[in-house]
C-alpha cells in the first residue's frame, strides 16, 4: 500500500482496553501510530482509552479473538485475555479458549497480512519453578490438571501456535513471557496482590496475606514493561523470544504487605488467609536475554512504583 506517511504504522492491539493494552495504545498513539483497539471489555474497560475518544489516529473495536478478525494492518499485539487469577478462573474453559482460539486467529491474520506480531505470554509458562531465577530455556513445572492450568496451559499452547506459524508459514513472531507488572489502571478489584493491598490500606481494611507470605514476586512498574514491548517489536526478525521482560527485584508478600503500609501510611492489619492451589513459591526472571538483545531493562524500584500507583488508587477513592 502506497502510505503517505512511511513510518506512521496501523497498529492492531487485542486486549487494548486493559492494563497494559491501554498504556501500550497510548504509547503507540504518541508515536504517531493509528491504532486498532480489539476489545470484548470481559475485564478491560472502555474508561481506559476513553481520553482517546474522538482521537483521529485511534479506534475501537468491539471484538472477541475467539473469532475470526479481517482487517488491514501493519503490526499487531496479541493482548487479550484475563490475566488475575481471580478473573481467568471465573470461566475457565472461556480463558483456554481465548488464548487458543485468540492466539490461532491472530496468528492467520498475521499469515495473510504478512505482519509482524507479537504475543504477551507470561511467567505462568514456568509454573511453580524449580529452577530460579527463570531463564527461558527453563521448561517449567506446570500442572495440567489444576485451576491455574486454564490460564497456564493455554498460554503455553500459544506459543506453540506462534513457533509453529513461525516455522511453518514464516510468520514474523516476538514472543514476551511477562513477569507480574502493576501500575496505575489496574482494576482495584482485580484481585492481584497489588491492586488488593493497596486497596485494603487506603479503607483501613486488613491486608490478605495468603499463606504463610514467605512467597516471592518480582514486580514491574508498567511503563518499564511496555518499553520492553517496544522494544521486542522492534528488533530484529531473529529476535523471534521468548523473551523474559519483568523486574528482578524480588520480595515476599510480607515484604509487599509492610511496604504498602509505609507507603500509605495505613494503620491497617495483616490477616493470613488460605493459600490458593498451585500458588508458584518464588518468581524472579533472569533478564540477560532482554538485557543483550533489547539493551532493556526496568528503571522503577517498587517503592517508587508503589508510590505512583497509590496516588492513582487514591484518585478512585
Ligand atoms: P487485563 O485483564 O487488564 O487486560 C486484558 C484485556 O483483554 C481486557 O481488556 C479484556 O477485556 C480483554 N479480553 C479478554 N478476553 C478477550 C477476548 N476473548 N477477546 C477480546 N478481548 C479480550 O490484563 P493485563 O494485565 O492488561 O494483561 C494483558 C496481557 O498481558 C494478558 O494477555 C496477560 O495474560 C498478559 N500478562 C499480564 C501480566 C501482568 O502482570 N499484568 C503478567 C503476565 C502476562
Ligand atoms: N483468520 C482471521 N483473519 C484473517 C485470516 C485468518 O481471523 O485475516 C483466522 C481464520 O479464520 C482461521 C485462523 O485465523 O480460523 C487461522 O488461519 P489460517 O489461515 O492459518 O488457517 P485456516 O484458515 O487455513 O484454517
Ligand atoms: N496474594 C496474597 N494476597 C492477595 C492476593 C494475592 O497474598 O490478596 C498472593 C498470591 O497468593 C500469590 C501472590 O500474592 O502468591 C501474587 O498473586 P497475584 O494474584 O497478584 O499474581 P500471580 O499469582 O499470578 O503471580
């Protein structure tokens, strides 16, 4: 297509309306990009891109990638799908299928349009690991039969559909295995451990803490993270992933829990509530990969990113 301005690209992002789909459109719309908005609103929210109603570069597309898409576009991001536990496992048969069915049709769009895409896979791929830090020749420790496999297995059988159009069709693939990213437009109910103890301090309720809290997390602020996926899309086609992108400070819940005390200056409780089944121990990504061939990695420490997202959770109030 004969396009009148060369680098301006027509961008598609499913999951657009969530977490990160809208700060990844608002930051493809600050380049100058068109972008295609691909949304069933099951978690994600039309208030999230609602400052870019009318905006001439911007779309919305009431969508599910469990269907098939036929439109025309340069790039595409395959976001969609639940990603708190709490919502994927609310219908967990609909997860599987989205990220099956979503990644299958995303990926023959790709085929026909001969476009790059790219696929937010997750830490979830490794399971409860047995090898830490998680560096991506690590195969994982997954439970197939379990109540997070829903979300796990499925994201897992993506990226066999992306290696295999890859292979198979020569489809140009970047494959982002996202570490746990928190920041301001979570959903305060979402039920991640972030979004909740923040929550539960700012209404001087008790902070859920399951088990026994010494599990570890490693958190990413969100505009570190989707700088990553900047910078994934824009390698070369050899940098096919998968790809850790996440920050490798490590913390357990208790650690998060007194933190987000501090930080709100909460007189708030710990409680200790049951842990759910096949909650993974520890997670911390090993960076090296992203390091070498993004030149990536994160800037916000999680005090400063706690900070941020606070004073947003505070504005909902
Ligand atoms: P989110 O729930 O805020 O966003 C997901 C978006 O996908 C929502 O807008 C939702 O409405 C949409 N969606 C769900 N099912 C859909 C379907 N069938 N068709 C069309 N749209 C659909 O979650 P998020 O945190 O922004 O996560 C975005 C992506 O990143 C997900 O694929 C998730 O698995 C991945 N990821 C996120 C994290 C994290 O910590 N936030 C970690 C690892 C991976
Ligand atoms: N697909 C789509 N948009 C397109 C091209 C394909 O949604 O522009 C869907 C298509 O309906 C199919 C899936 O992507 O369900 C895989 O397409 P592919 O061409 O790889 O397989 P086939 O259509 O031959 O089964
Ligand atoms: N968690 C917690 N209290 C909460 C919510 C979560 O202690 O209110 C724990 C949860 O059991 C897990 C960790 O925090 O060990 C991260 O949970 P989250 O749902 O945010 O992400 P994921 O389990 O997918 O990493």
């Amino acid at each position: 297509m004969a396009r009148l301005y060369e680098s301006r690209k027509r961008i598609l992002v499913t999951g657009g309306a969530g977490f990160l789909g809208s700060h990844l459109t608002d930051r493809l719309i600050g380049q100058g990009h068109e972008v295609i908005c691909a949304d069933n609103l099951f978690t994600g929210s039309k208030r999230n891109v609602e400052h870019l109603h009318n905006h001439p570069r911007f779309e919305f597309l009431r969508h599910d990638v469990c269907n098939p898409l036929k439109l025309e576009v340069d790039e595409i991001y395959n976001l969609a799908c639940p990603a708190s536990p709490v919502h994927y496992q609310y219908n967990p048969v609909l997860t599987t299928k989205t990220s099956v069915m979503g990644a299958m049709n995303m990926l023959g769009l790709a085929k026909r349009l001969r476009c790059r895409i790219f696929q937010a896979s997750t830490s979830e791929v490794y399971g409860d690991p047995e090898v830490h830090p998680q560096r991506e020749d690590y195969w994982g420790h997954v439970n197939p039969i379990g109540t997070r496999a829903c979300y796990d297995e499925g994201k897992r059988c993506a990226e066999t559909l992306f290696f295999d159009y890859h292979r198979q069709h020569g489809v140009e693939i970047k494959v982002a295995r996202i570490f746990n990213t928190y920041g301001p437009r979570m959903h305060p109910k979402d039920g991640r451990v972030v979004s909740n103890f923040i929550t539960q301090a700012l209404n001087g309720e008790d902070l859920t803490i399951y088990g026994d809290g010494t599990q570890t997390r490693s958190f990413c602020y969100r505009d570190d993270l989707v700088e990553g996926f900047l910078r994934l899309m824009d390698s070369p086609p050899e940098v096919t992933g998968p790809v850790n992108l996440g920050n490798p400070g490590e913390f357990t819940m208790i650690e998060l829990a007194e933190q987000v005390l501090k930080l709100t200056g909460s007189r708030s409780k710990v409680i200790h509530l049951p842990l759910p089944q096949d909650d993974p121990k520890q997670r911390r990504p090993d960076i090296s990969l992203a390091k070498a061939k993004l030149g990536w990695e994160p800037k916000v420490p999680l005090a400063e990113g706690l900070k941020l997202t606070i004073e947003y959770f505070r504005t909902l109030a």
